[in-house]
C-alpha cells in the first residue's frame, strides 16, 4: 500500500494487549527483535503496515507472557479493519 497509512485499529489493539501482558513497549522491542521506534510508530496510529510474521512475533511474545488467547487474531482483525477503512472513498 502506498500513500498514507492509518494503524489506529492495530495501534490501540496492540496497545491494550501489550499492557495487559505487563510488557513495555522496550520489553516488547527485545522480545520480538522489533525496533522501539517502530512499535511506539505503530501503537500511535503511524508507520509501515505490519506484515503477518512481525503480527505473529508479537502474538507469540504477547501471549507468552499473559493469559490471553487469540493475540495474533486480534492483531490480525485489527489490522485489516485498518486496510478496510483506507479502501473506502473519503466524502467530498
């Protein structure tokens, strides 16, 4: 996808499933072996589309540390409600 991106869905979503695994965003950086830029990017609603293996890493590692289920699920749904609503036409 080229042009403007919007992460707000996967932004928030992240967000809230990192927090309740009690991971900091550094925490989750050495985890994964993502970047901190790129994940405060992404959890502000910014950057790069994630692609499905970096979504994995963060389902693994996020879930790893917590009770939840379906974290890459979540991450996943998310992400392509943000894709969906990109696609749609903006009101003139």
């Amino acid at each position: 996808m080229t042009g403007k991106t919007s992460l707000k869905n996967f932004g928030q979503e992240l967000s809230k499933k990192r927090l309740e695994a009690q991971l900091s965003i550094k925490e989750l950086a050495q985890l994964s072996g993502l970047p901190e830029a790129r994940l405060e990017a992404m959890e502000s609603g910014s950057g790069e589309f994630p692609t499905f293996d970096i979504c994995y890493r963060l389902g693994q590692v996020i879930s790893s540390h917590s009770n939840q289920l379906f974290v890459l699920q979540d991450l996943w749904q998310a992400l392509k409600a943000d894709k969906l609503e990109l696609s749609q036409p903006t009101p003139t």
